[in-house]
C-alpha cells in the first residue's frame, strides 16, 4: 500500500518503464511500500484460468448470501 501521489510520482520517472507494477516503481525510488493483510477472495486476474477460479468464488458467495 501506498499513497497515490507517490505512486504517481515513482510512476513518472523514467526507470519506471522497466518496473512491473506500482509496488516495484515505488522500490526503485528507494522506499518500502506497506504491506497489509488482504482478503483471499479478493484476486488478481492475471491468467485466462483465474477467470474460473473467481467465477467459482462469485458463485460461492452469492449462493451464501442466499443461504442455499
């Protein structure tokens, strides 16, 4: 986690083209971003795949919220 300025900040600099994400260009500036405990329902869709694992976690909690 970190604050938009400085993401924004560590995303205009030049070296950021050779970063991966925000968290790496926010690193390359010399600082740490905060790591904090998230919800493992809440995923990255990175892959065609995580595409079936998050319908299947949508279908999950709806089926919960409705008590079936």
């Amino acid at each position: 986690m970190f604050r938009y300025r400085r993401a924004a900040r560590a995303l205009a600099r030049p070296e950021a083209a050779h970063c991966t994400d925000e968290a790496q260009a926010v690193e390359a500036m010399g600082l740490q971003p905060r790591l904090v405990t998230g919800n493992p329902t809440n995923l990255k869709i990175t892959y065609p795949e995580d595409l079936t694992l998050a319908a299947a976690i949508m279908s999950a909690q709806r089926h919960a919220r409705q008590g079936l």
